[in-house]
C-alpha cells in the first residue's frame, strides 16, 4: 500500500459505538470501532453470528432500528461527515454516495412491482428520466442477467437472480460506497459463486469500494483486497487478506481459519469452544480471554488496543502472535 493511498481514504470509520437500550443495562454492540476504506478496495468484515458486522453496516447506513442507537464515533465518506446530515441532506446522499446490497433479497425487493420499475424507482428518485430503459439493460447485463428479467415479478426468479438486482439496484447511481451485508448467504455454492463474481465484475468496472460482510472465510479469501476481524462487537484484527491467512496474529482469526474444509489434506475440524461474552457487561481485559488457549493473567484486567504489529497488520492481542 503506497503511502498516497494510506493518505487518502475514500471511506473512514472512527470509534464508531453502538448500544442496544435493554432493561438491565445497554447492550454495547459495537465497540470504538475503526477502520479506513480506499478506493476501489474491497474490505472484508467477518465474525461470527452477534459479533456486530451488521450492526456496524446499519449504523454506517443510518438504518439502525429502535432500541439501537450511535453513542460515540465518526463515519466519513469523502470528506462528508454522515452522521453530522439532515433527514433530507442524508436521504439524498444515501443512494447517489452510499448503497446497500441487503441480506435477505426475498425480503428486499417489493413483491407486487416488476424488477424494471423497482430499478426505475431507484434511479428517478434521485436523477432525471433521460436514458432510463437503456440504463436498466445496462445494469442487468452488467449482473449477468437477461432484459426480459424487467417484466417479472420477484416472485419468478431465482433467489441468486433476486440477488444480483439487487446488486444491480444498489450500483444503479454508481456510489462511490457500496455496503454487502452477506450477499451470499442462504444460496448454494455454485449460484454463490455466481453471485461473488457479479460482485467482483461490479467493483471492477465501476471502480466502487466495497464493503463486503460475512463470515465465509473462504469467500474472503477470494474477493477481498483486506479484511477486518470482528468479535464481541470489537475489531482484533486488519490485515491484507494474504497476511491474514498466511500469518494470522490474533488467535481468533487462526480459530476462523482453522474452522475451513481443506480440500487437499483430511484434517479433523477444530471447533471453537464457549460462547461470546455478554454484551452488556463485558469483561475488563481482552473479550476473547475465555475462548483463548493461549490466555495469559494480564488478559483478564488489560483491554488490548489494536496496534500495528507487522506492516499493514493490525492486532488487539497482548501477545500479537508472538
């Protein structure tokens, strides 16, 4: 990464904190967390289930849902400050700056409208008129599907066909951001991989940054430039996607590794034990102490910070994979 890049981020998180109001107490979801995003790169955020990706993904968005709320943090995006927006400000920024590629297609697009007037609603809602039938073809080409796809309902495609519209819906106005809250989730491995390489055509015609979210490492490995490491709502590790699965620092991201299928060599699977703590009173030291074999007393009381321990390689580990 050449230091022009490490100066000019097209996209930045910064100590980005998200409670859930709960009874007993907040629940804190997302913990100071930080990252910086550069232009046509694909950052990858992988976790386990709860560990807060899709709670950082809705609040960069500002769709988070009642009891969830931003308490502390920044999220830049070209130098706009889009927490700081007005409704109107952000409801036009939101699409033409910044998309989302949901998780759940069935539930994204609207059942009783064909897909070419969802894609046209999108458009005319931020643009003219001018050039949109053929814009449309444009960007079903673009996502490997037919034009004969505008004149059908939701309901009579497949679901990676409903998956790539809504890729093709969240590029339409070519944001320089796009968010993919597990764009492959709940398809099988070939239209998965259909999917994945509608993606990866995207970002690499349009020029977009992407954040992918996830928890297929080897999805990961195959499309992203970087990957962020999430767990119990903090980041432990950032690192080049080779750095990560050549030289994992953080021993959560050797156990994600580990828990991969090799196709060359019979391996037995190594399962995590425990559970995550609790969110709304996590421990004082490291949140992963009681899940680590390699845990030490100075995890129990010292939080670690992520703190660059090889280039380009950030941990939040007392030992940083010494």
């Amino acid at each position: 990464m050449n230091n022009e890049r490490e100066r000019s981020p097209v996209f930045r998180v910064e100590g980005l904190t998200v409670h859930y109001e709960t009874t007993p107490g907040p629940t804190v979801a997302v913990n100071n967390v930080s990252f910086d995003l550069y232009r046509g790169e694909i950052l990858g955020l992988v976790g386990e289930s709860g560990c807060g990706k899709s709670t950082t993904a809705m609040a960069v968005l500002r769709l988070l849902q009642a009891p969830g709320r931003v308490v502390a943090g920044r999220v830049v995006l070209n130098g706009t400050d889009v927490l700081a927006l007005g409704k109107s400000d952000h409801r036009a920024f939101r699409w033409r700056q910044m998309s989302l590629i949901p998780q759940g297609a069935m539930n994204a697009l609207n059942p009783v409208m064909r897909i070419g007037s969802q894609l046209a609603d999108a458009i005319t809602a931020h643009t003219e008129r001018g050039g949109l039938r053929r814009r449309i073809d444009e960007l079903l080409d673009m996502v490997g599907l037919p034009k004969q796809v505008c004149s059908l309902y939701p309901h009579e495609l497949s679901g990676g066909m409903k998956q790539r519209v809504c890729i093709a819906m969240a590029v339409a106005l070519n944001p320089p951001l796009v968010i993919a809250d597990e764009p492959t989730s709940a398809l099988d491995v070939v239209v998965q991989r259909l999917v994945a390489q509608s993606l990866l055509k995207i970002k690499n015609t349009l020029g977009n940054s992407v954040v992918l979210i996830g928890h297929d490492m080897g999805l990961m490995a195959q499309l992203a430039d970087r990957v962020a490491v999430m767990y119990a709502g903090n980041i432990v590790e950032i690192a080049p996607v080779a750095a990560v699965f050549d030289r994992p620092l953080h021993p959560y991201t050797r156990q994600l590794i580990d828990s991969i299928p090799s196709v060359k060599k019979r391996k037995p699977l190594r399962i995590l034990k425990g559970q995550p703590p609790d969110l709304r009173q996590l421990p004082p030291g490291c949140p992963f102490e009681s899940r680590c074999a390699q845990a030490a007393p100075c995890c129990l009381s010292g939080r670690p910070v992520l703190t660059e321990r090889r280039p380009n390689q950030w941990t939040a580990c007392h030992f940083g994979g010494d």
